[in-house]
C-alpha cells in the first residue's frame, strides 16, 4: 500500500515530469514569441483555469484569504520566476539557463528553510541534492563542437529564478494548512498572471493565434501549468518543501531526455552519466523504506 507521503513524492515527480516539455513546447512556437509574453500568456491562461476549476467546485472560500501578505509574496514570486526563467533562458541558452535556475532551486530551498524555519535538511536530502546538481553539470557538458553560452547577465537572471521558485514553494506550503491545494494555487498563480498582464498590452500577439501558436499557448497554461501545478500543491501536502524542491530536478531530467527522443539531439557518455546521477538523486529522496512494525 502507497504511504501519503509516497503518494506525495509521485504527485511531484508527475509535475516536474509535465514542467519538463516546456522547452519542446516552446521549440514549436512560430516566430515573433517573445519569452516575456509566453511566461506572461503562461501564467495568464494557467492561472485563469486553476480559478475558474476551483471556483466552479466551491473551493474558494473565505478561509483562502487569512494570509493576504503571504499569499501575496507566493504570487509575486510566481510572476518573478517567470521573468527571470524565460529572460534567463534567451540570454545564456536553455541549457545553462535550466541548468542554473532548476539546479539552485533546492540549494536556495534549504538556505531559506533554516533562515526562517530553523530546518536543517536532512542526511537524504543533501546525498539526493548533491547527487542530482552534479549529474546536472555533466549533463550539460557541451558535445565535442558544440558552442556553450555563458552569459553572466544570464545566470545572475537564473539564480534569482532558482530562488524566486524556492521562495514561493515555501510560501505555498505554509498556505496549505486547512486550506485546498486547488484554491491556493488557483489564487496564488492568477494573481500571478495580473502581476504580468501588462506585458501583454502593447506586445504583437499574432503568432498566438496561429494554430502552433495556440497549442503552444495551451499546452504551456493548461498542461505545464494548471495540472502540473495542482498536482504540486496537492504533492506539497505530504512532502516537505525542500525535498518538493529538490525531486522537481526531474524537470530537466524530462528535457534531456525530450531533446534525444523528439528533437533527435545526440546523446553524448557525458549527457548519459549526468542524466544517471540525477535519476539516482531523485531515486534516494523519492525512496521511501517501510516502517518496521514491533
């Protein structure tokens, strides 16, 4: 029988999995997508699905706005991750920018658990975190004559990213209590998309109409975002924060992988032994022995 908090730890492996065909999904969309208005079309289409769902089941209620200041400071850092991510990406290349902003999540997780939480991570949680950035930097150790960019600018960009993600995963999980996963997400991620609707003004849409264009938009609001992201809130229930952290390294894990599958991208020993060490990163956190009974 699956315990809750394996239950939990699949329930977030799921969603990384699912935040992993971003980059395909952007690699389809037509010409004249700008990365500020996919992450604002993103949020716009995602969090407007997760409000209207939860407000049509009746989880909307009172109880979903105790918190104002932190439910707040989750949405800001919801639409802050998208900035810096999607900038980060167009400025250093999609591997040092995933690479960057997905491998320090979980570096910043733990960092902010103890500053404000007095949580010392665990002996699993650092052997599973060590495991998995290391297989993330050889992972991305470039083939022989590729051409790596490295922008400075751009991974200063992604590091707020990883930590503006570690930020509001926290915050999530302190709004969950006695709350449902769908309101809180719901409320947290359409304030989120208000927060960037004004890139949306004077920005030339034409392209989101076009019919790769709308699947793009779709697939990135309602699949990478609206189901990926509630089947995170109702992971974070059982998981604490920094291990939800740590096993979304799954998403670039996802990525690789796409990119040999779909994109016919070569598959290097080096691309082979990174993507074995974060499996095995993920394998020791996700891991969950039985309870000896006495």
């Amino acid at each position: 029988m699956i315990s809750v908090r394996s239950h939990g730890t699949l329930l977030i492996l799921l969603a990384a999995i699912l935040w992993g065909t971003t980059g395909t999904s952007q690699a389809l969309a037509p010409p004249g997508a700008h990365p500020l208005t996919i992450g604002a079309l993103r949020l716009t289409v995602g969090g407007g699905a997760l409000f209207l769902a939860a407000l049509f089941r009746g989880h909307i209620t009172r109880d979903c706005f105790k918190q104002p200041g932190i439910t707040l400071l989750a949405a800001l850092l919801v639409a802050l991750y998208q900035l810096t991510f999607f900038k980060a990406v167009a400025t250093t290349g999609v591997a040092v920018g995933t690479m960057v902003a997905i491998g320090s999540g979980p570096l910043f997780a733990g960092l902010l658990s103890f500053l404000f939480h007095s949580e010392r991570p665990d002996r699993r949680w650092q052997i599973a975190t060590a495991l998995a950035i290391a297989g993330l930097l050889v992972l991305f150790i470039p083939a022989p004559g590729s051409i790596l960019r490295v922008s400075t600018t751009g991974v200063l960009l992604a590091l707020i990213a990883g930590a503006s993600y570690a930020g509001y995963t926290l915050a999530i999980k302190q709004l969950l209590p006695g709350r449902s996963p769908d309101a809180v997400i719901a409320i947290v991620f359409t304030l989120g998309g208000a927060v960037l609707t004004p890139f949306l003004f004077n920005a030339d849409l034409r392209w989101a109409i076009e019919p790769n264009g709308l699947f793009v938009v779709l697939h990135l609001g309602l699949i990478t975002t609206a189901l990926a992201y509630l089947l995170f809130a109702r992971g974070l229930h059982s998981v604490p924060a920094i291990n939800a952290v740590t096993l979304s390294l799954a998403e670039p894990l996802t990525a690789a992988t796409l990119g040999i599958l779909v994109l016919k991208e070569q598959l290097t020993l080096a691309a082979a032994s990174g993507m074995a060490l974060v499996l095995a990163g993920l394998v020791v956190l996700a891991y969950n022995p039985p309870q000896k009974r006495y």
